[in-house]
C-alpha cells in the first residue's frame, strides 16, 4: 500500500511538472512575441524570394521555398499538405504578374486563416510580351495610365517608383521575370521588406537596415550589366525560353526564343526554320539553356544550326548542385554576366 501511495505521489509530480514545463513554454512565447523577437515563418514561391526575404529578414525571419530543386516553376502544382503548411505559416510570398498559376488555389485555401498573402510584384510597371520568335519577343508596356502610377526609370537611373497598391494587375500576357532587372528586383525587395514590418513592426529598423544593403548591391549589379552589355560587339542572344524582356528594356539585349514565356509554348516548323535562318546570317554564335528547362525543340535547332551551348540562369529556382555550391542571386546574376559577354562576341 505504502509503495502504490509513492507511485501514485511519482506520477501526480510528474504531471504537475510537465504542466509547469508547458506554461513556462507558452509563456515564454508569449513573452517573445510581446518583444517582437519572434521568427516570423515565411514561405515562398521563387528563389529570389526567398533570397530577399532571408537577406531582409536576417535572423527574425524562417523562410521556406515551396518548390522542389530544379522544378519548372510555370507547371507546378502545391500539395493539400503543402497548403496546410503554409496556413500555418505568418506569410506566403509570390511573385505574381501570372507567374504562378498555383497563387490563386493557395490563397482560396488559407484566405480563413491568419497568413498574410504578398505578391512581390505588385504596383511594378510590367513589360507586355509580343512573342516573335526572330525580332526579339517584347516591347514596353505603353498602355499603363497615370492613375496606376507605373515604376519610372530614366536611361541608368536606379530609383523605381512602385504604383498604387490597388492597381489592377491583370495585363494578359506580361513577362513575370521581374527579378532579373537588378533595378526592377529592388521594387521586389520593397515590397518583401513592407510586409515583413507589417508583420512584426518592432523591427522595422533592422529590416530597413537590411533593405537598404540589399539595394545597394542591387545597384552596384544593374551598374556591371550596363557596362559589361554596353561593350560587347553585339546584342542578340539565342535563348530557349523568352525569359528576358526586362534585360531587352533596360540593357538594350534582342533575345531569340525559341519558346514563350512558358517553355511549353513551343514554335511551329516554320519558325523553326526562320530562327535556323536568322542564326546563320547573324553569326549567334551560342544557344542559352537554363538550368531547369530543356525543350526538346532546343536541341533541335542547335543541331541545325551548328551552334554552342551555354547555361543561362533563369534564378526562378535553385539545382540541387547550385544549393551544394552555395550559389546566391549575386553569385548566380555575376555567372550570367560572364555568359552574355562570352554568347554576345560574334
């Protein structure tokens, strides 16, 4: 009996303690909220998302890219584990400008739960894409009106004026590859860096700190682009995916694709042998593939027209070789500088 009553006052101790151990938990969490300490647990779509929020967020900050290693971020589809994830997340970040298609099933899914929904790209000035598969593939956007208050930049200026946030983003068949103008991914950076205080604004300094940093060498890139295009003898480049309008706009390259703005959007015979044509008479020398994307028609036409390939990087999402190298937006962008001054001598 006496050796029952010690059990029993054993285990009415241990749950006493366990309790004791919990509230400390709850109220140490608690605490840490209160002194804006908390990690916030963000999740996002493309990797320079997920690059701009670490760098942004630093430490107060989990972030978690959404896409596996090396996937086509056009043609991804989220799991319903997934999504419960991301509920239980405090932010979700897209890119937007009809990036991901998958946004709009994500948000119906957590819209009753206490996530907050972030389209980087919102209030950026977009480039309408005209696919053209041997006069480049885009020209500027002229329809925005003044009340939309589109990003403003003059010839090498850095400074980008992001738009109302209640414009209406639908513009058709836009470029989403925002984040490959280094000046353009600062209005990315913006945006990230507005939610992330709206999260937890006892931060607000750090995370404008951080901001600031990541702009600065945003500028510093856009400057080594305008330098390295502007010396190189030509301006054409042959790419398999039409991914770089933005580099068109700002740096004045002409991109061959030989697919749209989805890789799937592949080209007829005929335009086949017109991109096979106008190869052979510009002297292109190289065709670009990307590193998660090699349209089989690619190689078709590099066979045909008796060219070199190069990797050009699209950044949308990291191999599983860049994440054991290491390798960042910079060290990625830099690579692709090295590539167009070699793809661009001819």
């Amino acid at each position: 009996m006496k050796k029952l009553s010690l059990l029993l006052l054993s285990f009415i101790l241990i749950l006493w303690l366990a309790a004791c151990g919990q509230e400390e938990q709850t109220s140490g969490s608690n605490d840490e909220k209160e002194s804006g300490n908390e990690v916030l647990e963000v999740f996002t779509s493309l990797y320079p998302l997920e690059y701009f929020a670490s760098e942004i967020g630093g430490e107060y900050v989990k972030v978690t890219s959404i896409l596996p290693q090396g996937a086509d971020p056009h043609n991804f589809e989220p799991t319903s584990k997934l999504m419960v994830e991301i509920a239980e997340g405090d932010l979700f970040i897209y890119n937007g400008a009809n990036m991901e298609t998958y946004a709009s099933a994500i948000e119906d899914a957590v819209k009753d739960e206490d996530v907050k929904i972030v389209e980087a790209a919102e209030g950026i000035s977009l480039v309408d894409h005209i696919h053209d598969h041997t006069e480049g593939t885009v020209e500027t956007e002229q329809e925005h009106s003044e009340e939309e208050a589109p990003a403003t930049e003059d010839e090498h200026s850095h400074e980008v004026t992001a738009g109302d946030e209640e414009a209406d983003h639908n513009h058709g068949d836009v470029d989403p590859h925002v984040w490959l103008d280094p000046t353009m991914a600062i209005g990315l950076a913006e945006n990230i860096k507005d939610a992330l205080i709206e999260a937890n604004p006892d931060q607000a300094d750090i995370f404008e700190e951080n901001f600031h940093s990541l702009e600065e060498r945003l500028v510093a890139l856009d400057d080594e682009f305008h330098e390295t295009i502007e010396q190189a003898a030509n301006n054409e480049i042959l790419v398999t995916h039409a991914a770089y309008g933005y580099w068109e706009q700002s740096y004045g390259i002409e991109q061959i694709a030989i697919t749209g703005i989805s890789p799937s959007d592949e080209p007829s015979q005929k335009e086949i042998e017109m991109i096979i044509e106008h190869v052979g008479t510009s002297g292109i020398q190289y065709l670009l593939f990307e590193q998660n994307v090699e349209p089989k028609v690619a190689q078709v036409i590099q066979d045909e027209a008796d060219v070199e390939s190069l990797e050009l990087h699209n950044l949308s999402i990291l191999t599983e070789k860049d994440i054991d190298n290491g390798e960042t937006y910079f060290t990625l962008m830099e690579r692709n500088l090295e590539v167009l001054e070699k793809a661009l001598e001819y």
